[in-house]
C-alpha cells in the first residue's frame, strides 16, 4: 500500500510539473538573413579570432584585409585555427602602395592566397613546439615554427604576442609573411 502512495505522489507530481508552462527564453537574432557567422552577436562568450582582430588597436589594416578577402566569416568560425596575424607596423613595412594595391576587387585572389598562408587548421599551442615544427597552411604552402628557447619564430618573424580565442589561438607577429611562389 505505501509502494502504490509513494508511486501516486510521483505521477501526481510528473502530471503537474508537465501542466506548467515552461520558462520562455527569448533570443533576439539581430542577424538578417545574408550575414554569416560573423553577425552573431553574444557579449558573454569568449570572443573569436576576428571579433579579438575587431578590438586590437594594432591590426587595422589586417581586419581591412580580411573583409576585403571576404574571409570575415571563414574566420568566425569553430575553427580550430591558429592565425599569424601581422601587426599594423608590419603592413607598413611592404614597399608602399602594396596594401592599397591588394585589397581592390581584381586582385582578391591575390589577398586570399596572403591571408591563407597565415592561417593553419588546429591549434598549435607554444607549448607544443619542440624546436623546429612545418605547419601546411590553408594555401597549401608551408611555414615553418621555431622555438629557440623562450623566443618563438614563424618562417624567421618573430611571435611578439600571443592570444587564445574561443576558436583557435592568435600569434601576432612583427612582419607580413609571404608565400613562396
């Protein structure tokens, strides 16, 4: 008899925590409907590569680049990746009209194979290189990541900063690297 109770006041209370109205929660999508992932806005997670890219002072002219490649959204993506990202000063160290040149519509191709030649599929965290490791770059090119004791180099350019997003991991570095013909 007290098995049969017992068993009652679950299914009374079942039936009843079925009957109440679940608690709605609204999310407003400010997306229209031809943006990527890029417009997604959320001030609570951990920001991406681009929207880290978006708030540095010192990569302009990279965000100019990436929207120009229309690689905004590629980048806002899961991921992993991890991005060798050129400093402002770095763009300014190729022999002038370079940039300028670069971003006009008939040369995106030219600007993607760059950009590409930044950006490895994975992370690969500092604490992962042991001397000398060869990444294969979304252009299919290769560069090279060294760590001579607490310095770390990519193709010869020095890693002046590291970020982590949460889709991969940011290495700014102090030159632009170009790929190999």
């Amino acid at each position: 008899m007290k098995t049969k109770y017992i068993a009652g006041i679950i299914l009374m209370s079942a039936a009843l925590a079925c009957s109440k109205p679940a608690e709605q929660t609204s999310v407003e999508l400010t997306a229209s409907i031809d943006e990527g992932q890029s417009a997604v806005q959320d001030d609570e997670s951990e920001p991406n590569i681009v929207q880290t890219a978006l708030k540095s002072p010192d990569h302009k002219t990279l965000v100019a680049a990436l929207k120009a490649a229309a690689y905004v959204d590629a980048l806002s993506n899961a991921g992993p990746f991890t991005v060798f990202a050129p400093t402002d000063h770095a763009f300014s160290l190729l022999p002038a009209g370079t940039v300028e040149d670069l971003i006009k519509p008939e040369n995106k191709a030219k600007l993607q194979n760059i950009l590409e030649y930044h950006v490895y599929v994975g992370v690969v965290r500092e604490s992962m290189v042991h001397g000398s490791m060869t990444l294969n770059q979304v252009n299919g090119k290769n560069v090279s990541l060294v760590k001579e004791g607490d310095k770390l180099k990519v193709n010869g350019t020095d890693v002046v900063a590291t970020v982590s997003t949460s889709n991969g991991i940011i290495y700014v570095i102090d030159q632009v690297l170009l790929p190999p013909q």
